[in-house]
C-alpha cells in the first residue's frame, strides 16, 4: 500500500464540529447540575492520535460567524494541535445555524451510558468541497490519508456529495483513504436505500475500511454475527468470514479492521479487534479494559491504526497500537485519545500501569 509521504498533513478529515457537554462525577444527566463541555467530533476524535505525537492534521468544516461557541470549538482545536479550515456562515438569527450539541452520561455499573444529540440548524449539514481549495491541500501541500466516517457522510445529501468529492480528488493526488462506517440508527431512519447506495460508492474508494462489530451489517448489508450479548470469543472467526466478504466486495481496500466490544457494566468493556490486510489476518482477542468513558473508544482504534499505518511499521503494530489507543480514549473524560508519547500508548497494550517516575 503505497503512501504519500512527504505531505503537510499526515491525516486530514472532513467534519462537523460541535460541543459535548458531561456530567461531573459519573452522574446522570437528569441528576446533574455540573457539566464539563468539550469541542467534538468523530473524524476530529480519529486525527487526536497523530496530533497529540506531533503531527500536523487537518479538520476540513464549517463555522458559525461570530458564534461563541465556534471561537471555543476553535481555540480547543488549537489547542490539540490540528488545524483547521472552514468557511464562516451568519448565524441568521436565533433559529439560524448553529454548532450541534451532544448531551451524554458516562454511565456508572449497571446504568449504562446515554447519548442524546441535538443538531437541529447544524451548520455542518451543509458541508460542501466548494469549500475547499482542493488542489492547493491535496496537490501542492499534501495530505498521507484523508478520514472519513459515516456519521459526516449520512448527516445530509450535501455531506455526502462533499465526502465522496473529497475522496475521489484525494485519491487522484496520491493520498490514502480511511472510511469508518459508524452506523446511526437515527441518521439512516427512513433513508436505508439511498444511505446504502451512497455508502458503497463511498467503500469502493477506500484503501482502509474500519467498523465496528456490526457496521458491515447496517451499512452495507452483509451477514455477520449477531451484535452485543456475551461470548465474543466465540464470534471471532465468524467476523472473519465477513470481512472476508467485505474484501471480496471491495478489492480497492488493502485494510479491513473491525472492533470487538463485550459490556461486563459501564465501567468493564472486553476490549477486542479483528484486522486483515492481503491475506494474512491479525487478532486481538477481546480482554478486559477499565471504562472512565466509552464515547470516543471507536474512534481512539482508529486513529492509533492510521498513525502505525503512517509509520509504516509491520501490520501486527497497526492493530495493536489501535486497540491500546482505543482503551486510552476510553481512559478519558475527554472523546479522544492524547497520548503523552508513543511509550504511553504501548504500555496500555502491555498491560503495564506502574507508576512513572
């Protein structure tokens, strides 16, 4: 899989920016009179990884003009390290656009976790490569691979038709293209058919395919094992018979990667990954990983999968730098890996919390 490398960007993504707001303390959202605010995105989430190491990373979005909330959005993204661009629309008075917000509960035991999104007036729906000086950041100064998920790619038509722009003038400048297909029950309400189409133009131009353990299933309709319940184990080598299908359907991809997640509470996951690349699959078997907060764990994977791609170390430190990446954002209030060093993020996949000194 050849890569471009001498870039500005090490990974670019295309998205639509918002605010998460948390309960302190684990509490619940309807119990709570304390909230920590974060700026969010699943695609920004996935560039946290390389850009926390030291990389350049570019978010490619939409702004609110003079909007408070884009100016945090703004100076939280500067201060993770990724850059920015986006055009700046008025707000239009009070029912006008807006930034969306994403009220979640981490859960505690046995009171799992709870998300509710808000994104009525979200100004990322209307995303468009317009926007985007293509050429200048493809051709002239460079992107290694450009992230996109499914969440951007189904919010509106306008999304999907800027995504899968995108991905084509990337690919045509030599850059890879990494497609997370994080399916949502509630953006593909009553659009299965046309969602499904977009979505296999939008697989047929990746090089990496990523989901979790049933976005194959929702998305692009193949048959796989049955989402959640116990025994994950056991599931390991019907996934693989999927993806094995998934590759046959898009001989594009040269990486196909899937989490395994098994929920013991809201604090205990089983934490897994099934990964193949040519012919020559990797695992890591489901093992038990403490839970600050889950939302993030997904995206976590996938960007510590992209930076071992990046870095051109062997296959097998792809998966395994995704899977500890994906435990180290689920470590955090916070939705996305911030590794101090890439020692940090190995000494997750070992197993080794001693003290540092």
């Amino acid at each position: 899989m050849e890569m471009k490398k001498n870039v500005k960007y090490v990974l670019a993504c295309v998205t639509s920016m918002g605010v998460r707001i948390t309960p302190l303390n684990r509490m619940a959202v309807q119990n709570s009179t304390q909230f920590y605010m974060q700026a969010t995105s699943a695609e920004t989430n996935v560039l946290n990884v390389a850009s926390s190491l030291g990389y350049e990373c570019l978010a490619l979005t939409k702004f609110v003009k003079d909007s408070p909330i884009s100016d945090f959005i703004k100076r939280q993204l500067r201060a993770r390290n990724i850059r920015f661009e986006g055009a700046e629309v008025p707000q239009g008075g009070p029912w006008g656009y807006r930034h969306q917000f994403n009220i979640a509960d981490s859960g505690f035991g046995l009171r799992g976790a709870r998300v509710w999104n808000d994104r009525a007036g979200e100004v990322g729906r209307i995303l468009s490569a317009d926007d985007f000086d293509i050429e200048r950041i493809f051709g002239t100064e460079g992107v290694g691979i450009l992230h996109i998920s499914g969440l951007i790619a189904a919010m509106s038509e306008e999304t999907m038709k800027c995504c899968l722009t995108l991905a084509k003038a990337a690919k045509s400048c030599g850059t890879l293209v990494s497609f997370d297909l994080n399916y949502r029950a509630s953006f593909w309400e009553g659009r299965h058919e046309k969602l499904r189409s977009a979505f296999h133009e939008l697989a047929s131009c990746a090089d990496i395919l990523v989901g979790n353990e049933e976005d194959f299933q929702l998305c692009l309709g193949f048959s796989g094992p049955e989402a959640g319940g116990k025994n994950l184990n056991a599931k390991i080598e019907r996934f693989q018979t999927m993806i094995a299908q998934v590759k046959e359907a898009y001989p594009n991809a040269k990486v196909f990667a899937t989490t395994l997640r098994e929920v013991i509470s809201a604090n205990v996951n089983l934490w897994g990954a099934v990964m193949l690349t040519g012919d020559q699959w990797y695992i890591e078997k489901p093992r038990q990983i403490e839970i600050l907060d889950r939302i993030g764990g997904g995206d976590g994977f996938t960007g510590g999968l992209l930076y071992g791609i990046w870095k051109e170390w062997p296959p097998e430190k792809w998966l395994q730098f995704g899977w500890a990446s994906g435990a180290l954002a689920a470590a955090s209030l916070n939705d996305y890996a911030e590794p101090a060093d890439e020692q940090q993020v190995w000494a997750v996949y070992a197993g080794n919390a001693r003290v540092q000194r």
